[in-house]
C-alpha cells in the first residue's frame, strides 16, 4: 500500500508541475513572432491575414485559447506543426529515439568513467594520476561543450579523419518502429563523438562528486568499525563505503541525466544530429509555436518522470528513507 500512496503522491505532483509547465509554455508562444509569417509569406494581404489568424483561434482571448490547448492537451493532441502539417507530438516521437540514444551514450560514458576515476582519487589522493585527473576535471568544467564538440570534430572528423562529424549514419528499424544506430556499425561510429561531447558536461563534475563523498564516508565511524572488524579493504571500500557514496551521486545523477536531453540542443547543433534539439532549434527559427510548446512540454514530462524514478530508487538504496505510509 504504500508504494501504492508514494505513486498517487507523485501522480498529483507530477500533474501540478506539468500544468505549470504547460501555461508557461503556452504563454511564451506570443514572443517567438508571427507564425502566419512562415505559414503565407509576405505576399499575402492583411485582410487575409486577419481572416487567417481568426480560423486558427490565434485573435481569442488567452484563457480561452489556454483552455482550447489544455483540453486537447489532456487527450494526447499538442496541436499540429505549421512546418511539418503534423501533429507535433508524433513530429517530436520521430526524433526522440536519435536524442535518447544521445543521451544513453553520453549516459555510459560519464558513468563508466567517473565511477572509477572518483574512487581512484579519493582512495589516492597523492598519486600523479589523480592529480591529473582532477586538474582534468577543473579544465572540463571550465570548457562550454559546444566548444568540445567543435573541437572533437576538427581534431577526429577533420584533421585525423578517424570518426564521422556530422549526421546520424546507418540505422535500421526496430519492431516497434524505433530507428536505432546501435545495431550498425556506421551508426555507432557516428555516436561516438556527439556522446564524447554531450558526457563532457557531467563527467568532470560527477569525478569530484564522487571523490568527495568517498573521502567523507572513509571517515566515518561505521567504516572504522568495519575496518576494525578486520574485514578486508576491497570489501570496507567497495561494500561499505561506496553504496554509501551512491546516494548523493544516484540524487544528482538522475537530475543530470534530464538536464543532458536539456544540453542536447547544443550538441545536435554541432554535429547536425537529428534529434529533438535540433528539431527545436528549427522551430524556434520557424516560429512553429505548437512544436516549441509540444517539445517545452514533453522536456518537462521527461524530468519528471525521471525524478519519480530517481526518488523511487533513492529509497531502495537507503533504509533509512521510507516510502510515504511505510511504517518504521
């Protein structure tokens, strides 16, 4: 029952912070121009402009338009793409599976690399390899990462010619209508550097997270008393200190992950990724206001959900964190 009353809870929460989400969305869309500019051009009269903007509701006043979106909004309609004469959500579902691959890459890369490397400098704090790397880190926090991605793509797309600098490459179709570049050689050749680039951003600080967790929890009393149990140090290290160590990381880590999707515009843009940043950076520039709002909501739909997953885990690896009506 209680796991039961921790997702009623989110539910709720998720549906407030989704409607916010969408009003602000929905009342930035005035800002980003005319869109009849990219719908008729400019050889098309005022007069029929007006009769445009009145067919499409774009002249009601904005609760009434807000309430017209929210409506359709509930029943999986986010309106339909100027440009593309589609319903944007379906438009938006087309990229994601290039974006989450993006992500899932660059999701391997800071993990698998920062894990290890943040144990390594906590566990030796004085050795010149730790030293290195979290001079490394200072310098990859302190680099925007459009300008790492720039820079991978002149060093291996240009100069060296060992990966491919722009585009997707070969994909094949999944059986749910997915087109993944995992099962291709070209296509992970392809991945590799927008992942290098994309994992830049969380790398460097996930390193220094967790070196500094590990080097607190070694402190501890607990950990002491493991050691003066005489249990082995691979066992007090990797056992019980760093699931300890996981708790901060898995917080922050789900968060970064939703940022990531977030820092995919930059990215994409770069290497000319067809994912969702890309496709946003489009609409902004063709003023495809249901796009820009259907990708605004979507976004926020992602975080959410993950912080729900994040927050469900964050219980299972700590006890002494209870689900709502769980009792003691």
């Amino acid at each position: 029952m209680h796991i039961l009353a921790f997702l009623i809870r989110r539910t709720v929460q998720a549906m407030v912070v989704m409607f916010v989400i969408s009003l602000i969305g929905f009342s930035i869309r005035d800002n980003l121009g005319d869109p009849l500019r990219e719908l008729v051009g400019q050889s098309v009269s005022m007069a029929e402009r007006e009769a445009l903007r009145d067919r499409m509701g774009l002249n009601d006043p904005f609760v009434v338009q807000y309430a017209r979106f929210l409506g359709d909004a509930v029943q999986g309609d986010l309106g339909t793409s100027y440009f593309f004469k589609r319903p944007a959500l379906d438009v938006i579902l087309d990229k994601f599976p290039a974006t989450f691959e993006l992500v899932l890459g660059a999701t391997f890369i800071f993990v698998g690399l920062s894990i290890p490397g943040g144990i390594y400098c906590a566990i030796n704090r004085e050795s010149w390899l730790a030293r290195i790397i979290m001079t490394g880190s200072i310098i990859g926090i302190s680099v925007p990462v459009f300008l790492t991605a720039i820079f991978l793509v002149w060093i291996f797309g240009v100069e060296l010619k060992w990966l491919p600098a722009f585009g997707r490459g070969e994909t094949v179709t999944l059986p749910w209508g997915w087109q993944t570049g995992f099962l291709t050689r070209d296509g992970l050749a392809h991945l590799i550097l927008p992942s290098i680039a994309l994992s830049s951003i969380m790398l460097p600080l996930f390193i220094r997270l967790i070196r500094a967790e590990m080097m607190e929890t070694m402190a501890t009393d607990y950990v002491r008393f493991a050691r003066a149990k005489g249990l082995s140090t691979t066992r007090v290290r990797y056992v019980h200190a760093f699931r300890n160590t996981l708790l901060p990381v898995v917080t922050v880590g789900g968060l970064m992950i939703g940022t990531l999707i977030a820092y995919t515009i930059l990215t994409e843009t770069v290497f000319q990724w067809p994912g969702m940043g890309f496709l946003f950076l489009e609409a902004v520039n063709r003023v495809d206001t249901p796009l820009i709002i259907a990708y605004i909501i979507v976004v926020g739909l992602i975080f959410v959900v993950v912080n729900t997953i994040v927050d469900f885990v964050y219980t299972l690896i700590n006890p002494m964190v209870k689900l709502p009506g769980a009792r003691a």
